[in-house]
C-alpha cells in the first residue's frame, strides 16, 4: 500500500489523551449501584479431596450477601469450555470436566472453591477467612516426567493415566535424512513455565437486567464475541440476551484469549442475586490462576551433514498443561510443531508430544503461543550444531536458509510461508551490529579475562491468525464501516485491542482510503450489542485480518460514495477521484464534493442514482487466505561479569521485516515490548511449583519481570517484505520481538562462555548457574 | 476515622475504616480511578501518587496516615485543559500502550524531574525502577521523561 | 488486612504508653513497608495499630563533626538525599541508594528496615560496618545496643517486648576513611541476595588502620566478617583479595532459595566484600 497522507506516518496514538489522564475505564472503575464485592476462596492444596466445606460463620458475618460452593452451581453453569479437543487432530484426547467451583476435590493450588458476595471488597475477604473446608491432602505432581512415572497420583480419576493427549506431525522422509546424516546432534531443551503477568490482572462487572432477561459482562478479555457465546452456553442463556463488554484492557499478552471460572460464576450471581457484582483479581490470584505460558520440554536431534546443511529434525517432547485445559490449551503446543523448519530448507521433520496433566494451573496462549518454542529450539540447535561442527553459527544460518526467490514456500510441517527474503534481514543487522568489530572486541576482552557474547535469532513465526480451517473458534474478522449524515466516519471492529493501538492505525487506513480528517474517525470495539460478532485480538492477527475486513467495508463504502458523486457531478464512476479530500471528477477539483457532503445525499435519500440504496453503511466478513509469516535478524551482544555470572546486555539489535507498516512509531512500540518479553524469559522468569504443587514464585517479589535498567536502548531497523495475504501487504508485529530475542539472549549468554566449553544451559540464565558453569572448568 | 486531605487542590473530609489502603481510598471514595492497583507486594508502582510532595505507592500507605496531606493523583496534573509535559512526552513518544501502568509511571517520572531536572538515560531508568511495565520494554517511556525534560528546562 | 483499631500519638512518651497498654496485639507502624505487605498478606493481624509518623523528632537526621543521629522514622530518602552525608559518611546515603525503588525511600524508614530485620535488607549490613548504636525505649526507659548485638536471627532482634526504637547514632568517620556498600538485587524484589558494607579507616603509611565489614543477605542474620577485617588490618590494598576471601567464614547457616544457593551467597559475599573493601580504600585514600 503506497505511503499516503496518514498510513507510513509516526502518528501519535488517538487512544492516549484518556490514558495519560487517568480518565480510561479498566474494569475495576466501572461503578454501579448497589454493587457487591465478589472474593474468591481458592485451594491451598495442590491436590487434595474436598470433605466438606462449612460456610456458616461466613455467611452470618455482617455485610455478606452469599456464600456459593461447588456444590451450590454444579448444576446451573456448565464446564470451562475447551475449543481445541476435536479426537481428529488429538487422537484419544481426555477431556476432563473443568468446574468453575471445585466439587469433591481440588486439582491445583488456587483453584477456585468457593464464592463471598458482600457489600465491600474488605469484608468479602474478611468472610473467606471464616469458610472452614475439610481438605485431604493427596500427593501431587509438579512435572510431566512425574505425571507419566510408574503408580503416579491420578489426577482425573475418570481415566487411568495422566496422559492428557498426544499429538505428532511429519514431513519429508526423517528417517532417511538421519541415516544420510554425517552427525546426529542432540540437545535436551527445556521451554520453562511463564506467567503472562499483563499489568491489569483480569476481572469481572456483572449486572442482570430483569426486565430484559440481558445479562451485562464486563471482562477484561481479548475476545469479548467467543465469551459471549460461551458464557451464553455455560449459563444457559440466550446468546442475544447476554452483552459483553471488553473494556479498557490493560494488556493481556493471550492471557486474556481465554473463558475463565470468574466470567460466569459472576453473570449466575449478578442474576441470582439480583445485584450487579464486581470480582478483582489479585496479582496473587492471577499468578496462580490466569493461564500460563510454555512448559515444554523435549529432545531434539538434528541430522545434520559435515558442512552444517541439515537434513532433518526429529522432537521429542512432553508438555506439562496443568491440571484442566483453558480455551485453547491443546492447540499451543500444535503450533510449535508447525513452525520447527524455523527459516531453513530442510523439510524432513518431525515432532512427537505428549501432553501431561500436572496439578497446576493450565498452560494456554503467551504471547507468541507455540511459536517462541519452535524458534528458541531451532535458534538454539543451529548454534548447537555450530559448536559441535566447529562451524561459524552465521554461516550454518546462511547455508540452510530459503532463499528469497523460493516464495510462496512450502515447508516439511505444509505450512506455506507467504513471502520472505530472510538474508537481507540478517545483513542489515549485521551492518548495524559492525560485526567484524563485535567479534574483534570480543577477541580482545577474553584475552583480559571478560567475557563478551554475541547471539543470533534469525527467526521467522507464524501470525494473521489465521485462515479459519486452521483454528479452532474461526480465524476470519468482521467490520462495520458507517459515514454519518454529517461525514463523520465510525467503524465497528471485531477485533478487541488493548494496547496495541488498532483506533490509530484503523483510523489512518480509513483517513487515506476514504479522504477524511483523521479527528472525525472514530474506532468502536469491545461491545457485543455494537459490533458485529468478531473473533478479537491475538496472534498477531488484529490489522493482518481485522484490519483486512475493514479496508474491504471501506471499500465497499467507497464504491457507493464514488457512484453518488459521479450521479451528483454528473460523470462516470470511474473517472472519480479523491483530489484533497475532496470527490471529484478528475481534472476538475474545484467541483469537488466533500464526503460529508455526499453522506448528507446518501441519508436524505433524495438525489441518489437510480437502485441506490439510502445510508452509506457496510460490513465486511474477511477470511484470510493464509496466515502471514514476519521474519528478521535480532543480534544480542551481552557481557558476563566473570565474577558473578551477571548477565549485562550490552546492545540489542533487531531488524524485523512485518511487511508494510501502518504507523512506525506503534511498531516500534511492539517490537520493544515484545524484546524485553523474550529478555524476560532468557534471562528472568521462570513459574516455579515445589514437590507439593505449590507455587513458590507467586508474586512480584518472587517472579521478576523485566525493568527499565535491565536494557540498554534497542537499535531497530527494518526491512520490508510485503505479504501478498492481504492488500495491505502487512504481516503483523505483536509476538515478533517476543519470538525473535528469547533465542538471541540466550545464544549471546552461551557464546560468551564458549571459552569455557559451554554448549548448552536451559533458561533462564540465573547468574548462579552461569556462574557454577565458569567454575566448573 | 475521621479524615481531612487535599486531593488534586481541593480540601476534603471523610470518614473511613483504619484499614483502608490510600489507594482505595482514592479510588473507591474519593472516587478517582487514574491510579490503579497492580500487585499487593509494593513492587509493580501502578498506584503511585504524589503524599506531601513525595511520589509514594499508595497501596503500602493507610488512608489514616493521611490525613491532613496533600495528594496529587494523575488527574491533578493536567492543568486548565493543558497536558503537563510529561504527560505530554508519554503521547508524543508513544510511552505507553495499554496505558495501566501510565499513571503510576507518569507519577514516578514526576518525582524524577523534580529531583534531577536533567536525567541522563541511566537516571531515568533508576528512577523509574519501581514501576513495572510489561508493554512497551521501556524505550518510549524514558524517551517520554527526556522529552518532558527538555520541555521543562527550557 | 483485618480490622484494627489505630492510635496515632504525637509524642514518644505517649507512644510507649500505647506499646505498654495493648502489649502483643500491637504493631508499631512506621513507614509501614514492611508492616503493610505482612498485613495484607495476613501474615500479620494485629488488633491494634500504634503509627509513630505523626511522633515529633523521630525523623531528623544529624551530621555533626562527632556524631552522625538518625531519627528511628527518618526515610532512606532522608539519609539518601542529605546535604551533608555525602561527605560525612557516604556509605549512609550510598546503602539508602541501594535500597527498594524511589517511591519505596520516600516512605520507608531507617528505623522500621533495622526493627523488622529482614535476612535480606541492606541497612543491617551498613550500621554493622560503621559500629552503630541504637537507641531503645522500653518500659524500664532508655537504653542503648550496638548493632553487633541487635541482629540475632532472621527477623529476630534484640529489641524487647514494649521496647521501640527510637534512633540510630553512628560516631562520624575520621578524614581517612571511606566506605562503600555493593550487593546483588535478586532480580525480581531488588531485596539483596549478597549485599556488603565496608568502611575502611587508613593510617599515614596508607595501610587500614581500621576496617569494619558488614554482610547482608547471606545468613539468617547481618553479621560482621571479622575473619575479613583480622585479615586487612595493618595491611594495604594488595591484601584485599586474600582477606575478602574470609567473608562467609563462621556462618553456619547460610540463606538458601530458587534464586540463589547458599554456596552462591557465599561466593558473593566474598566477591562483594573484595568490591567494597577495593572502593572503599580507594575513597580513604
């Protein structure tokens, strides 16, 4: 899409005033009358039979409304649905029913047990303190390895085993590559458990209408549509008498692409007890009980010729899922198997998973979701191969790369990659970095005794999620585009950002595509009784596929505002254009008719052509014909203090290529965010759980997320690759930095102690244990 | 407990629990919602606020113990309808994305200037260290308070 | 946080009554970051709530020629940011740097960190190494603790059923010393996993006259690393290295979780000690 007025321009967010203000509304600020406080009892157990539970003492204390158990809404609100559990794709799958209260036992340390509803947030806690239930306590199991272990504690009893699923996929020949392999190189990786941690937790404002028989769900979600639909089937309710609103979201991250206990356990109170209430999330609660990300760890094998051409991959490996599935807990790991060919040639591929039922909470989408895996395997397995071979880790890149003219491809997993030129990313970057230099420095300072490290991630994932035959809720994305009378233009997206700046860079493609100030676009999202059913945001799908629905509404919109100027000027449709925002014919501006002008027409009904309909509104459904496949080169160049094993991170240089860009400033913005994710992982996080399933980094004095002096100033670049998936040739950033750094860091950490014979060490990169490693030789 | 503050300049006077958290007071009474509450550990900063002049997280703070301050929350900085600089750097700089933690930032990037009117990059990203972000990887929010430095030294 | 009742008394005297009547269902409050997080945790529920903020004289902060006095309700920010301690003691104001988050030192205080002891806090390690006394009311009066009497276990003092305290006294370091204080934020509460404080005091030959070492976050309590300072007395920079390696000798327990082992603790402590014994000779000469 060429570079017009708006689109390609570093225009500042039309989100922003109401945020810097303090003047947003996030979930917790919506205040309604009479509204009671919900608190949540949670297990402190990892796996213990439920007894009995007394609620008397609670519900006597002063200013509490109600007390429910497990027992109490067995049999009014249905199952936390799965969408990813079709026995097709997971042969043999279990499903085990996933209460919103436990009922008979408790399968992981914060799984919700019972409900207070009282008059104030103080109280509602004071009350669960007084909630006596008769726990006993069974063994637990913190791991896959532990799950799958002979005379292992069952954790679904309906079955005899904790395997949750399998799943495997496979291309090319992988046992013919392996036997034609000069080396078989094998590495154990681990994929560490994440917290997602967006910085609102999640939370609930529910209100019943009586009178209308609506039920009014405010959530902080990504995907207010599918929640209604669910929340609808688990309460029993029409789906056009329930209304959800995804307010002001304070990020999600994938956390928040998901149907929670709390969203209907809260609509059942709102209507049963016939006041509205409100359930916050602690950060607490949310570490044990908002959905977590990764915790994979498998074997991998490469097979691999003398001169680092690689032939094939075979993965092994066991996902830790927790004790229930979330929306889309099965299909996260389905997604690592898709992209393991990461941006290299060999198609002999294949991937054998089993997943395990743990007692802890379930794994689902973290952004990247499935993909980071794939990347961080295969980034890490290059470098691998390069220090067994004794071969530059640059140069087994660029031998086994595709090459720019072999697109569209099809990898060994069958996706097919849209559009990519993966060394004019790696060249840039390697350009920014001065490499030769780099590498000199480095040669330098270990001859002092420090050690200096520089990392590759040349990386390329899979986002525009996605065509619909491929997901399991449906992949394509609607909008509305409407012109009132007076030429303001309000557009209705399915999409449900927060954060990522879609009133922004929507508002600029409709600015260019149908001349109008971009003050008199308005973006509306987020609320089932005003936008048409949409899917929402993650996967880095949100301007890929939303933004697609809405360029083909506006153009439709566009086509009938183009027939009305040439009825009103006189000419053909076709000799229209958009001269200063003004309709004209060509050549002739100074008669030129405004859009408002010709929205005035088209509402009054009067002066249309002939079969015109009046109003000047139009929808558009877009299914995507692919996904889109972002790509780059981020290079890390990071110190380890010798002493310590403290991991300094000197430069970080990440040249992306999302395709065409919208707005660069709110690229930039997802490319930073995303790096520090994936610094994050490397180097920071890590959900931890004891023997006995409890979580002992279930907060932020425990969990460290990444701060402003954990980073030097990133150094961006771009190259542009358009996808030809969508007539805007974007791909989408959301998840790319996430992707993309996780693998750089930790290659960068391990090239700076290859002086001491390091090959491999699994995140994140504790100085301890890089210190431990420094002694050991 | 009977207590009197000024919020934003405007003095005011309230009954409330010994328990109750400033921050909640704030929110709940008060009724200002800019400041928001992110963790309980006093670790993320997303209910900072300025006490008495000094940018304090408000959810270690009793609302007992302020009585007879003077709070400033992220409402009161914007003046006659004009964006403080800061506030102004965090919208030209792109300091923010799903804008939860902004106040709190917003606030701490207050304290900062007010201290050390020229931060050099190190400084800004000490001074804003207890504030957690998880969107933006911090670049654009120290780009904010350089901008909003400049603007205010000149 | 359960309900209590909450007395803010505007002078000591009256705040000590208010310790004696209501015993242990009190909590004294101060800057409350300690105290609070325990509340909302429900760790702590005290029925009574004694907040010492509104105590007249609790809060300065001195730097006399002699004496160095720091009110028990001073904030780090208060010691941090004061115009004479910089040149005075700059391990004062350099700990208080290292402590929390800005927002964090404003509010926090000196006295509240050295009650509440934490096996992880950084003024232990500081009033260890500078030999500070410590001020206690109590309901038999006024007494006085050196700091290497009043840190005895993780979260334990020497401080008394009814006894508060008050202040901190520190006698100001000759011209020839130094001081510095180095430490290791685990990563995730910025708490230390290793912190050291060393305040060196050089004879004319440029040899340590005298060398105080504290360590924090190692053991279940802030010790001095006496082994260290045997070590370097009498000797000059050259020694630093041998002496540093002393710095975990005699702990018998050492701190030990995910995020460091007590091996690594001990490895810190020594390399942090070899750090603050290097900087702070260097600023005594």
């Amino acid at each position: 899409m060429p570079v017009s007025k708006s689109v390609g321009a570093r225009i500042k967010r039309r989100e922003d005033p109401r945020l810097i203000q303090g003047l947003a509304h996030y979930v917790d600020d919506i205040k309604l009358p009479n509204l009671l406080h919900v608190a949540i009892l949670r297990s402190p157990y990892a796996h213990a039979r439920i007894n009995g539970i007394n609620t008397d003492a609670a519900q006597n204390l002063s200013g509490v409304k109600s007390v429910v158990t497990g027992d109490d809404v067995k049999d009014v609100i249905g199952g936390i649905p799965c969408a990813a559990t079709d026995p097709e794709g997971f042969p043999g799958i279990k499903v085990p029913h996933h209460p919103v209260l436990a009922t008979g036992k408790v399968r992981f340390v914060g799984e919700p047990v019972a409900a207070v509803a009282a008059t104030d947030a103080y109280i509602a806690q004071d009350a669960l303190d007084l909630i006596e239930v008769d726990y006993e306590p069974l063994d637990a199991i913190n791991s896959a390895e532990a799950a799958f272990a002979d005379g292992a504690p069952i954790i679904h009893e309906d079955w005899d085993d904790n395997m949750a699923f399998t799943w495997s996929i496979a291309g090319g020949d992988v046992d013919a590559a392996f036997a034609e392999a000069d080396h078989v190189v094998s590495q154990r990786i681990d994929h560490q458990r994440l917290v997602p941690n967006p910085m609102e937790t999640r939370g609930v404002v529910a209100q019943y209408l009586p009178g209308k028989d609506q039920l009014n769900l405010w959530s902080s979600t990504q995907i207010p549509h599918l929640l209604r639909t669910q929340i609808s089937v688990m309460l029993s309710m029409a789906e056009n008498h329930v209304r959800v609103i995804a307010p002001e979201v304070g990020g999600g991250f994938g956390c928040k692409l998901n149907v929670y206990a709390e969203e209907a356990l809260l609509g059942h109170m709102a209507k049963y007890l016939g006041q509205p209430v409100k359930w916050i999330e602690g950060r607490r609660e949310n570490f044990l009980h908002t959905i977590h990300g990764r915790d994979q760890t498998g074997d991998v094998e490469l097979a691999v010729k003398d001169d680092g051409t690689i032939l094939g991959l075979r993965y092994t490996v066991s996902a830790d899922v927790g004790a229930y599935y979330q929306l889309l807990t099965p299909a996260i790991p389905t997604l690592t198997g898709l992209m393991l060919c990461g941006s290299y040639t060999f198609k002999n591929v294949q991937m054998n998973l089993k997943a395990a039922f743990t007692n802890k909470m379930a794994t689902d989408a973290y952004r990247g979701a499935g993909r980071p895996e794939a990347t961080y395997l295969i980034e890490r397995m290059i470098d691998v191969v390069a220090h067994d071979l004794d071969l530059d880790p640059l140069e087994v890149r660029r031998k086994n790369f595709i090459g720019k003219d072999a697109f569209p491809y099809e990898t060994g997993t069958a996706v097919a990659y849209d559009s990519g030129d993966y060394t004019a990313a790696l060249d840039k970057a390697l350009k920014i970095a001065d490499y030769d230099a780099l590498r000199e420095q480095q040669a330098e300072l270990r001859e002092e005794g420090r050690y200096l490290g520089i990392g590759f991630s040349t990386y390329v994932e899979i986002c525009g999620m996605g065509p619909s035959a491929a997901m399991p809720a449906g992949g394509w994305e609607s909008s509305t585009v409407r012109v009132d009378p007076t030429g303001k233009v309000t557009v209705l997206t399915g999409v449900s950002p927060h954060g990522q700046g879609q009133e922004t860079t929507f508002a600029q493609l409709i600015a260019d595509g149908l001349g109008v100030d971009i003050d008199d676009i308005r973006i509306i999202h987020g609320d089932t009784d005003t936008v048409q059913y949409g899917i929402g945001t993650f996967g880095s799908r949100a301007t890929a596929v939303g933004g697609t629905a809405m360029v083909h509404a506006m153009g439709k919109v566009k086509d009938k505002v183009i027939n009305i100027a040439a009825h009103l000027l006189e000419s053909n449709p076709q000799d229209i254009v958009i001269e200063d925002d003004k309709y004209c014919v060509r050549g002739a501006p100074e008669s030129g008719l405004t859009l408002g002008e010709i929205a005035m027409v088209a509402h009054v009904g009067v002066e249309l052509p002939e079969g015109t309909e009046p109003g000047l509104a139009e929808s558009h459904f877009f299914e995507p014909p692919n996904f889109t496949y972002p790509f780059g080169t981020h290079i890390a160049v990071v110190e380890v203090d010798a002493d310590t094993g403290e991991v300094e991170i000197q430069r970080y240089i990440a040249v992306d290529d999302c395709g065409n860009i919208i707005n660069p400033l709110i690229v930039e913005g997802q490319v930073h965010g995303g790096i520090a994710q994936g610094v994050g992982q490397a180097l920071y996080e890590e959900a931890i759980y004891d023997e006995s399933g409890q979580m002992i980094t279930g907060s932020f004095m425990d969990y460290a997320l990444p701060k402003a002096h954990n980073f030097p100033r990133f150094e961006l670049a771009n190259t542009v690759t358009p996808s030809p998936v969508n007539p805007m040739g974007v791909k989408g950033v959301g998840e790319a930095g996430t992707i993309g750094s996780t693998p750089a860091i930790a290659n960068a950490v391990i090239d700076a102690l290859k002086p001491f014979g390091v090959r491999h060490i699994d995140l994140p990169l504790r100085p301890e244990k890089l210190w431990k490693l420094m002694q050991e030789t | 407990m009977k207590i009197e503050v000024t919020v934003n300049g405007e003095h005011q006077s309230y009954d409330v629990e010994p328990r109750m958290l400033l921050v909640h007071f704030l929110r709940e009474v008060v009724g200002l919602t800019g400041t928001h509450v992110g963790c309980e550990t006093s670790l993320c900063g997303a209910c900072s606020v300025m006490l008495n002049g000094d940018a304090v997280k408000s959810c270690t703070v009793l609302a007992v113990q302020a009585d007879g301050a003077e709070i400033t929350t992220i409402e009161g900085l914007a003046q006659n309808g004009e964006l403080h600089p800061i506030q102004e750097g965090f919208w030209e700089c792109h300091g923010l994305q799903c804008g939860f933690c902004t106040p709190g930032m917003i606030i701490a990037a207050h304290q900062l200037l007010e201290r050390n009117p020229k931060p050099n990059e190190a400084d800004i990203r000490r001074g804003i260290e207890g504030n957690l972000c998880r969107c933006t990887g911090y670049q654009h929010i120290v780009d904010a308070v350089q901008y909003a430095s400049k603007k205010m030294t000149r | 946080m359960t309900p209590f009742d909450y007395h803010a008394p505007k002078t000591l005297r009256s705040a000590m009554r208010l310790v004696q009547e209501f015993g242990d269902d009190a909590k004294v409050l101060a800057g409350g970051h300690s105290l609070i997080p325990s509340m909302k945790l429900r760790l702590a529920a005290p029925s009574v709530v004694i907040d010492l903020g509104g105590v007249a004289g609790l809060k300065r902060v001195t730097a006399g020629n002699e004496t160095i006095t720091i009110g028990a309700l001073a904030t780090h920010y208060a010691v941090e940011s004061h115009r004479l301690l910089p040149s005075k003691c700059s391990l004062l104001p350099e700990t208080a740097a290292e402590i929390g988050d800005a927002q964090v030192r404003n509010r926090g205080t000196v006295g509240g960190s050295i009650a509440h002891a934490d096996p992880a806090a950084d003024w232990p390690a500081t009033m260890l190494a500078l030999d500070a006394q410590f001020d206690i009311a109590g309901p038999d009066g006024e007494r006085a603790v050196a700091a290497s009497d009043f840190f005895v276990d993780l979260f334990i003092t020497d401080l008394q059923p009814g006894e508060v305290l008050t202040g901190i006294r520190i006698a100001t370091p000759p011209e020839n010393s130094g001081g510095a204080y180095v430490k290791m934020r685990q990563s995730a509460s910025g708490f230390a996993l290793a912190g050291v404080a060393a305040q060196v005091t050089l004879d004319d030959a440029g040899n340590c006259a005298s060398v105080a070492v504290g360590v924090t976050g190692v053991a279940p309590a802030a010790y001095r690393a006496h082994a260290v300072e045997d070590a370097l007395v009498g000797q000059g920079i050259d020694a630093v290295a041998d002496a540093a390696a002393h710095a975990a000798d005699g702990v018998e327990e050492f701190q030990e979780d995910h995020h460091a082992s007590g091996d690594y603790r001990a490895h810190l402590a020594r390399v942090f000690t070899q750090r603050a014994l290097s900087q702070a000779i260097d600023r005594a000469a």
